[in-house]
C-alpha cells in the first residue's frame, strides 16, 4: 500500500487503493415479449447487451390457438429447470440456469455498471500534516481520497445513509495527532456522489487561517455532503462512514443501496466503479482469479495478514474501499489492495468477511465515537484435512472444500463451555439462528464476527460419527476489541 502526498497551500494525499478491479460480463435476460402466430408463440428475448434473439414456442397438444404455448414464460421455464435438478431458487442457481442457455457474451457491460453508479461515491477525508521549518512547525491541511458504495439507506426523518469504504482511507498515522484533534482519523469527511463530482471543484482555498495552527482551511464545493466516521477496523481494512439521508438526496434523490451476491468464485466475472486517481469516477472489469489468499498489509505499521480474493484488471490509486460487483451488479467484496509490479494482481475483502464487519460497527456506534470491532475467540486449535475442489454441474462452478477438526480446546473458552472435545469435527457454526457452514477453516473467524452481547452461539460437531449441537450464550465479557 502506498500513499503520495502533495504539500502546497492545501495538501492533498492520494491513498493507494491496494487493487483496482476490472471484469469480463455474462449477458443475461432484461426483459421477454411474447406474439402469437399460427405456428405457434414466438418469444423475443431482450439481453443486458440491448440484442435480442427470438425462439417459436410451440402450440399445445390441442394444435389451434396455442394456449399451452401462450402459458411458457421464462420464469416457467426456470422454475422447470429447477424441479428437474432437485434445485431451490437461489442466486447461484440462476446464474446456473443462465449459463444453461449458452448466452454468447459480449464486451458490452453498459448496463450493469450503469445500474450501480447511484450507489457509488468518493470520499475526502482531510487531515493536519505538520513540517519542520528551522525552530518552528509548519502545518498543512491534507486529502486522503478514496472510493466508498452505499450499504444502507435510513428513509425516515433524520435517518442516516452509511457508507462502506477502507480503513486505510480514514487513517493516517502520518498527520500531526494533536493539530488533528487528538487523532489519526480525518479531521474531516466528505463525500461526492456520482455525476456530482468533479476533482478540479471539489475544494479549494476557503481564505480562512486556522487560529491555533495557522494553516489554510478548506471550502468544499456545494456538491459535498458532510461525512462523520462510524467506525474503523485496521485489521480488516474496514470503516464505515455516514451522512444525512436527506443532504445526499438533496444532491441525487434517487441515491440507492448495493445488493449483496450470496457467493463469489473463480473465473467469475467483476467489476468496480472507482475514484481513478483522484480524477474522478471509471469502471474496469477481469475475473476473480484465486478465490482466497493471505496477502500482507501495514495500515499503522503494523504488518498483517488479510484474507483476500484475488481479481486481475487495472486499478488505479484512489479505487481503495470501492465495491467489487458480479456481472449482476451485485457486491462479493471491496477493493483494498494491489501489487504495483503486477497489475493485474489486485485483491478485495471477501463478500464473508464484508458481510460480517460492517453491521459488527455500525452496531457498536454510540453516536459520537468512532466504534470498533468486538468479536470472540472460539477457544481452539483445528486440523486441516481432505482439502478438495469440489466442482457443482448444476452451479456452474466449484470451491475447495476441507474437513475442520478439533486437536485442542482452551480452557474457560467458548468450546470449552459449551463441550467441544478433541477430534470433533466443526461443520457449522449457528449465530442467533443464522447458520454459517464450515467449509474452510477460516469460516470459524469469519463467523464470530456476527457475535453480540446476549448472542446464541451453536456449534455444529461430528462425534464419532454423530452430528452434534453444542449451545452456549456469549456475553460482553466474551467479546474482545478488534484492532
């Protein structure tokens, strides 16, 4: 992760979005236009890409006016591919019976990025730098800019809009702490939505002198929608910021929240909307290429291992904390991080680890200070085994698989309190009703993201053969302050 600066009057500091992503798109069906004829109904289809193609469905046993005919819909039409693989509807099985039609895909992708750019912004955050000039200090205001997508709209009066982005745009330990306000957070945050932003106007000198420190104060231009930071979570590379439902729908009414997908894998198509070198928005696509990898980050000089898919594509500095979407649209992670040697080597947070932090922060805001995760350690040590790729026909895809099974438990733990044993076998995790399956180990940590004071924690085991439910409650005790 790399960061410039800019020290002239008003500093302005790009973060590096650690990877930009880029996408290749499937096409899919928009919309179905029926026309009766003698030979039968004949279905035009209209794709994502604008083309169209047509199919004769045929009369029914009757041969005259084609009724069992005009009763073929493609919603009919899924609902029987379904029925014949034993299926439920879900959004990897529609994706499954799309690609069943052999679509042939296009390099056209209008659509679908269009239909994500009310959820997209960027976000300045200004901090106070500080130089030494002989005796005495010499202070700046500084922009860090980055990329940030709507997650939740509060319609009712005086409601709130929060807005995902990264960590490392809302923290800076290279600011003056104390000209900061005691803090490595933005002394300041703004957001601009998309079609209303333009990096020539976003600010500029406001003629004002800070009384204390002496440096220029910013004016933002009257596109800018006044942000306060929710929360932050270094070691996920994850914060949450919100502004007035009713100043960003002064600005775009029809401002809207992403869709979250129900799973992502490799080989599939993605791409992102960002802030491309602070000059403004542009979207690039790829595909994932590895679905899960451990890269190495120092946010606040403090190296960590993060958890991350991989996607190639071109990104740009100033795409950090921007979602990546699948070809519907839908968010499977954040962007965070690239190789700069490599560019298409680009990395995003997981759509688990995602779905799980946010509403961990949100949840613990007290309406005036920066919030913090607080998860839980289960209290084990597990074994890795029968690590597989398990590929699904009726999917369209697969994803590794491996066995979880318990070789030690902490004592006075979670395990221990609710009686995991050596040699259990970890199948699922069950949170206040929400079952979180156990297919990879790093499914455990992931899930005790969604822990809360007074939360019901299950633990799905396979006992010598026996699938078990072990129960617990878990308190605030139990729940310790991520970094």
């Amino acid at each position: 992760m790399k960061k410039s600066r800019l020290f002239a009057g008003l500093v302005m500091l790009i973060c590096f979005v650690c990877a930009f992503s880029g996408c290749a798109f499937e096409k899919y069906i928009v919309n179905v236009s029926y026309e009766t004829t003698n030979n039968g109904t004949i279905a035009t289809y209209t794709y994502s890409d604008g083309s169209t193609s047509q199919h004769r469905i045929e009369t029914g046993k009757d041969g005259i006016d084609g009724k069992d005919g005009q009763n073929v819909t493609a919603q009919s039409v899924y609902e029987q591919w379904l029925e014949k693989n034993g299926l439920t509807d879900t959004t990897e099985n529609y994706n499954a019976f799309l690609a069943s039609l052999d679509l042939d895909l296009t390099a056209d992708n209008a659509a679908t990025v269009q239909s994500t750019l009310h959820s997209v912004a960027t976000l300045y955050c200004e901090y106070i730098y500080s130089q030494s000039s002989g005796y005495r200090k010499q202070y700046a205001a500084a922009m860090s800019i980055g990329t940030a997508f709507i997650y939740d709209i509060e319609e009712q009066k005086n409601g709130y809009t929060y807005l995902v982005t990264n960590a490392h745009v809302v923290y800076c330990d290279k600011a003056d702490k104390t000209a900061n306000g005691n803090s490595y957070y933005p002394k300041n945050i703004h957001c601009f939505l998309y079609g209303s932003f333009d990096h020539n106007t976003a600010y500029g000198n406001s003629g004002k002198t800070d009384p204390t420190y002496q440096y220029a104060i910013p004016q933002y231009s009257s596109y800018a929608v006044q942000c306060e930071l929710v929360g932050a979570c270094l070691s996920a590379d994850l914060a949450v910021v919100r502004a007035k439902t009713s100043d960003l729908k002064a600005i775009n009414p029809d401002i809207e929240e992403v869709t979250l997908a129900d799973t992502y894998y490799a080989g599939q198509s993605v791409y992102t909307v960002g802030n491309t070198e602070a000059h403004g928005f542009s979207a690039t696509q790829g595909i994932i290429s590895v679905d899960n990898e451990n890269i190495t980050l120092a946010i606040d000089n403090t190296e960590r291992s993060y958890r991350s898919l991989r996607f190639d594509g071109f990104i740009y500095e100033g795409n950090s904390g921007g979602a990546l979407f699948n070809a519907r649209g839908q968010v499977v992670g954040v962007v965070n991080a690239g190789d700069a040697t490599f560019s298409n080597m680009n990395y995003a947070i997981p759509l688990e680890i995602f779905r799980a932090v946010v509403p961990n922060l949100i949840d613990n805001y007290n309406g005036t200070t920066p919030s913090s995760v607080k998860t839980a350690q289960l209290g084990v040590n597990v074994e890795i085994g029968n690590a597989r790729y398990v590929y699904d026909a009726a999917a369209g895809y697969g994803k590794i698989r491996e066995s979880v099974t318990v070789t030690n438990v902490t004592s006075n733990s979670l395990a221990a309190r609710m009686g995991i044993a050596q040699n259990d076998r970890i199948t699922a995790l069950i949170i206040d009703g929400t079952r979180h399956d156990v297919l990879r180990s790093f499914a455990i940590s992931d899930a005790l993201y969604c822990l809360r004071d007074g939360s019901t924690l299950q633990v799905e085991v396979v006992r010598n053969g026996n699938t078990q439910t072990l129960q617990c409650t878990v308190s605030a005790a139990d729940l310790k302050t991520a970094a």
